[in-house]
C-alpha cells in the first residue's frame, strides 16, 4: 500500500507567554490520501488553522511544535527541515489558499507579478512560456479576459475573482496537496458554490490531495469525502463524511449537525450548543475538553481524559461513551 500523501502523528503546538506554557493543540493525528479531499472542522478557536500552519511550517511566534511529526509522501519530516528545504515545499508540493484573498495577494504588485513570482521560485521557465501558463492557468479558474486582467491589481477585482487569482497561483505549479483555510468565508452563497465546484475540478485534473478547513458543515458536504472535527485543540470524531452525517458518535458533533437541521425547521427553535470553546489556559487539566458544554458528561469526564475509541471501519470517535469500544491510541 502507498505511503499517504500527508500523515500527522500526535502533533502538539504549545504557547510560551513567558510565564507559563499552554497546549493550543493536542496529539493531533491525520491521514491524507493521494486524491483525497479531507475536512478538518470546528468552531474558531479549535486549533485548526493553527494545524494547518503547522503543516507550513508558518507558525508565528510564540506559537511552536511541541512535538510530533508531519510526514510528506511518508519520508519528509516537515519539521525536520532546513529553511530552504521548507521554501522548495512551500507553493511546489504543498500550496496553502488562506481565507481573505484581498490581504494574502500584494497590493502593490500586479496579477501577472504575483503568478510569476511562483514559477519563477519553483520552474525553470522562461519568460514568455510563464506568461503563457499564467493565461492558461487564469483560463481554468473561469477568468474572462486573463491577459488584461494580469496586467491588473488586486484592488481592481472582485472578491469571487481574488480568490480564484488565489487558486490559480496555489495550483500552477500542480502541488501534491492544497490546503484551504476556509476558501469562501468572506464570498457571498453564489461565489461560494462557484468557488468549491472550480476547487473539485481542478483537483480531479492536477491530481491535488485537498485539506479543506472551515466551520460550515455544509461546505463539507459539498466537497469532502472524509472528516475530522475538532474541539479545543484536539481531534474528536474522525469517519467517511456519509457516515458523519448518517452516525455521528461524539457529542459534540451530533450538537453541530442539530444546530444545522434546525436552520431549516422554522417549526423548531433554532439550537445552539450551551456554552463557549474554553478558553486555552482553561483546558491545561485532565478531563474531557468538551464536559463542562456535554449534555451527556458522567463524572469520570471531568477528571480523566478519554481515550480515542474505533467505534467502526475507518470511525473513531473520544469520548467514555465508548468505554466499550476498541481503544484506537491514547
């Protein structure tokens, strides 16, 4: 069997405030799969945008890998490597889209500028051949008019348009894996769903493994094919994404999937999990990170933390509600 494109193993991000060390993310585990399209959810403040820096190599100080390892194509330890080791990964086999495409493109440098300032890191182009991969490239993404919009600034374009310049420059150098950061949060329900069917296609067409983050299970449902969900820092439910909606296991994600369903019920009052993600210097303890908002919380969860139980084929799920279960790690 081939090695997975991407394996995490029990990934830890701590922050050093001077004073006191606090985990923010908590032996993470993770398999991506060549072609696969993975979704890593959970409410702001779970950790997951700090995974995927992680996976970068982007983590701004104080913020650092506790321990554990990110594995590419199973022999490159990415945080084993030399800086100039990370900058051949970054943008050639691993591209990253971030959430708001009019702060992560240079306002003050062309489209064309942009685009070729990636082939120009990573290729051995020349001019002229670069141009015609940045207007071929602009085709594909659904951009009308690509010569004259390179000759433009990104303030001149809408945000549905950024953000495709965005996918564009992520995957003209055809990356083993994307990483998108929540690609559609500041586009409007129509651009949405252009953007996400444009992130399908070209990931069948350049072969692109896919770790899409974002908060909106729907945005799951459209374009993933298996889950993770995240609470404060750790890894909570893992399973197919038919599964996840069929059977969740965890309370935590049932509470998400309700609070979904009931948006289109007008015959119900509109459901919210109680409580707020704790705050991360309030999880430093033992005990289940989610027992203080768990409807079903028993007295061991306060004070012993749950073991990753497999609860079915390619299903884990962490919590004791499992006690029965085959204990996956922890």
């Amino acid at each position: 069997m081939s090695n997975p494109i991407l394996e995490i193993k029990d990934l830890s991000i701590e922050l050093d405030d001077g004073r006191q060390n606090y985990n923010l993310v908590r032996n993470i585990n993770l398999k991506i799969e060549k072609k696969q399209k993975f979704g890593l959810v959970g409410e702001s403040g779970s950790g997951k945008s700090l995974s995927s820096l992680a996976i970068m190599n982007l983590l701004p100080d104080p913020l650092k890998i506790k321990e554990g390892s990110i594995l590419l194509d199973g022999n490159k330890d990415l945080t084993k490597l030399k800086k100039k080791e990370l900058l051949n990964v970054r943008g050639n086999e691993i591209s990253m889209i971030f959430q708001e495409p009019m702060t992560a493109l240079d306002p003050l440098f062309t489209i064309e500028h942009q685009i070729l300032e990636v082939l120009r890191f990573h290729s051995k182009y020349d001019k002229k051949q670069m141009k015609e991969l940045a207007i071929e490239m602009l085709t594909k993404v659904g951009i009308s008019r690509p010569a004259q919009v390179l000759k433009g600034y990104p303030h001149q374009l809408s945000g549905g348009m950024r953000q495709r310049i965005m996918i564009a420059i992520a995957l003209i150098c055809k990356p083993k894996l994307l990483i998108a950061d929540e690609p559609t949060t500041a586009l409007d329900v129509t651009i949405q769903a252009q953007i996400l069917e444009l992130m399908n296609e070209l990931s069948e067409d350049y072969e692109t493994s896919i770790l899409m983050i974002t908060h909106d299970l729907g945005v799951i449902a459209e374009t993933c094919e298996r889950v993770a969900i995240m609470y404060a820092g750790e890894i909570v439910e893992e399973t197919d994404v038919v599964t996840l909606f069929k059977n969740p296991n965890h309370p935590y994600t049932i509470g998400l999937l309700n609070s979904v369903r009931s948006l289109g019920d007008r015959t119900k009052k509109l459901y919210s999990i109680p409580g707020n993600v704790p705050n991360p210097k309030e999880h430093q303890g033992p005990g289940c990170r989610f027992a203080s908002r768990c409807p079903n919380r028993m007295s061991i969860c306060m004070i012993q933390d749950p073991p990753v139980h497999k609860i079915g084929p390619n299903h884990i799920s962490k919590c004791w509600l499992n006690v029965e279960g085959e204990v996956a790690y922890g």
